[in-house]
C-alpha cells in the first residue's frame, strides 16, 4: 500500500531545491551545485561568496503530522488518502530490547516520520516543500540534500541576504517545530581575505569554518580540494591497515576476495564524488590517489611494498586512480540527461585539461551523445 501511495504523491515533491529521496539524484547532483556556486573553475568568474550549512536537530523525528496533513490538503490529496497517511502516522509504538528477555516500556510517537519506510522520506520532503518556498522568496540560492540545507549569497550584499534568510528558516522553524543545532550550524566565507560578514541565527553569531565538510567531501575556502585529499587519505589508510589482516598471504582470504574488499571500502571512497574535485584537483592529490591505488593492489596481490606501480596494478588488474576518477567524471557527464548537470560537470573542469575539449557543451558543440544501450 506505501507504494501505491508513493506513486500518487511523488509529483507533489519535485523542488528543484531537493536531492534526497528522490530517482535519479544523489549527493554528488548537491555537492556539484555547491562547487559550481563557490569554486568555479575561473576564479575571476563569482565574485567573493558565502554559504551557511544548516543544521536541523532530529529533523525526522520533529516533523509535526497536522502540519504535514494541511500541507497534503493544499495540495489536493484526496481526503481518503490524507485519512490513510494519518493513520499510518499516529499511533506508533516503540520500546528497546536488551537481550532476549529485558524490554524498556512503550513510548508513543506523537510527531516524526517513520524512518526505513517506503513513504516516510517522501512525506519529509513534502514537509520541507514549506521551506522551500519561503527561501525563495529572498535573493539567496539554496539546495537540500534531506535534511542538510545549504544557503549561498554572492557579491558586497550577501551579509544582509543571508541575515535575511536565516530570519526566515528562524519563523518556519519556530511554526514548524524543527529546530535548528545552532552550534553545527557553520558559514564559510568563500575567497574573503578581509573582514568576515557576521551571520546570526536568532541572535547568536554563527561559527565560521574555513573547510566545510558536506556529504562527505571537504571544500576549502580558498580554492582547491587539498583538504579533501588529506582527510581521505587518513581514512583509506586507516581501512588498508584493518585489510591487510586478512590478506596473509598463507592463511589469509584469497586474492579476489581482498580485490573486491579493496574496491568496496577504499576504492570506492577514494572515488567519491570525483565529478566535483576531479577538474581541479592538483597533481600531488592525483599522486597521493595514486599511491592508495598502488598500496591496495600490493595489498590484494602479496606483493612486496618495493614493487613498482605499474606492475602492482598490472598484476590486480586495477587501473590508475587518476584514470579511475576520469571514467566515472566522463561516463556521469554521458550519463546526465539534464542539460544543467552536464553543464554543470563540464564548467568544473580546467580548460587546459584533457577532458575539457572533449565534454564541452557551448560553442556549437553539443558534446558527446548518450551512447545505445547495446554500446
């Protein structure tokens, strides 16, 4: 039943505004939004910029089911379907096993979507529709990712635009009962040498932070993804040290066993989210990358840490991670049926780069065509 529902309230959710939750979209659809408004490619082409990334505590949970039912009503949902949804709302139930036999007492959700469900996270993005409108009313640019919200503002004004906005999502989330976690709440004021603007959230100043970390990707204030780079190579390190205690090469699990580890815990984040740092990222990240790469097939092989690069990956039958990371940037540039994305993954690359000739958009070129199904 949740997904017959699904199909007859999925078009009342279709803010251009919203990634999360919906077919087609993922975070990297927010994280290229977000570079394309603070880094550009050029850095003479955006003026100095600043964002706000907000932060809603328990937002799920908080989300009032009178406030969602009228929201349903303006958009004429049909009453039985309002009355089913209220009933899928009310009444739940919920208490903590410990063990088999110890259970904490029942509690009642009187508010909150029901996590893990089929229509939950569609009913969240139908309440945050509210939102959406009232920011844009105002000269800012935002964009979601579920509950993650970010606000942007170019040029000398942006102080008074974002204070603007900020007092907006400060009177929805007093009506809407969603509080804001002014303490994780940060701005970060993009190529601003000088005198930061000061942003305030009902009266408390907001904390600046030079890297901003979004949806698992590190930006820098300045330019460049240097940051990125060293926080990912922490981590993968980090999974490389845990992996190389199965991969004995005597007792230890097979060769293909560690390769397809390898590539589901360190090659795939290593690979995250490519299409926004890849245009820009400098050739000691790229290095550092391919170091990763090269220390994961030695890993996966048995190889000693003294053989080559090139015979390591040979032999794990991997390609380089710069190559890794220029494949999937050019097949999510061919893949993106929207004009906007592609635009949007072709702006960010450097015009000496490789790839620039090839995924260019303007200029009578049309770019490269999605490809047939039986390519």
């Amino acid at each position: 039943m949740e997904r017959v529902l699904h199909g007859r309230l999925k078009h009342h959710a279709t803010s251009v505004h919203q990634a999360g939750f919906r077919a087609g979209m993922s975070t990297t659809d927010v994280l290229l939004w977000l570079r394309t408004q603070v880094q550009p490619t050029s850095a003479s082409k955006t003026p100095r910029t600043s964002a706000v990334f907000v932060d809603f505590s328990r937002a799920f949970d908080s989300v009032d089911h009178h406030l969602l039912l009228q929201r349903l009503q303006k958009y004429n949902v049909d009453p039985y379907l309002v009355r089913w949804i209220l009933s899928f709302l009310t009444g739940r139930k919920v208490r903590v096993r410990l063990g088999s036999r110890h259970y904490s007492r029942t509690e009642t959700f009187t508010c909150g979507v029901p996590q893990g469900t089929v229509l939950g996270p569609l009913l969240f993005n139908i309440f945050m529709e509210g939102l959406a409108e009232e920011l844009n009313l105002s000269q800012e640019k935002h964009y979601f990712y579920a509950d993650d919200l970010m606000i942007v503002a170019h040029g000398r004004g942006r102080e008074s635009v974002l204070n603007e906005s900020l007092d907006m999502l400060s009177h929805w989330s007093r009506t809407h009962f969603m509080d804001v976690n002014v303490s994780k709440t940060k701005a970060c004021h993009f190529r601003s040498r000088r005198s930061a603007p000061v942003l305030r959230y009902r009266g408390t100043e907001l904390e600046s932070d030079d890297t901003p970390k979004l949806l698992g990707v590190t930006f820098n204030k300045h330019r460049g993804f240097g940051y990125h780079t060293k926080s990912m190579k922490a981590k993968t390190l980090r999974t490389l040290v845990r992996l190389s205690a199965v991969a004995n090469t005597l007792f230890g699990a097979s060769r293909d066993m560690v390769r397809c580890f390898y590539l589901a815990l360190v090659s795939s984040y290593v690979c995250y989210a490519c299409p926004v740092w890849f245009g820009i990222a400098s050739p000691t990240d790229m290095a550092t990358m391919d170091s990763i790469q090269a220390r994961g097939a030695r890993l996966a092989c048995g190889l000693p840490a003294t053989t080559n690069t090139y015979d390591s990956l040979l032999e794990a039958n991997l390609n380089s991670a710069a190559e890794t990371v220029k494949f999937f940037t050019y097949t999510t540039f061919l893949l993106s049926e929207e004009l906007h994305k592609r635009v949007a993954v072709s702006a960010l690359i450097l015009p000496r780069h490789p790839l620039s000739e090839q995924m260019s958009i303007g200029g009578g070129n049309a770019g490269p065509h999605r490809p047939h199904a039986s390519a």
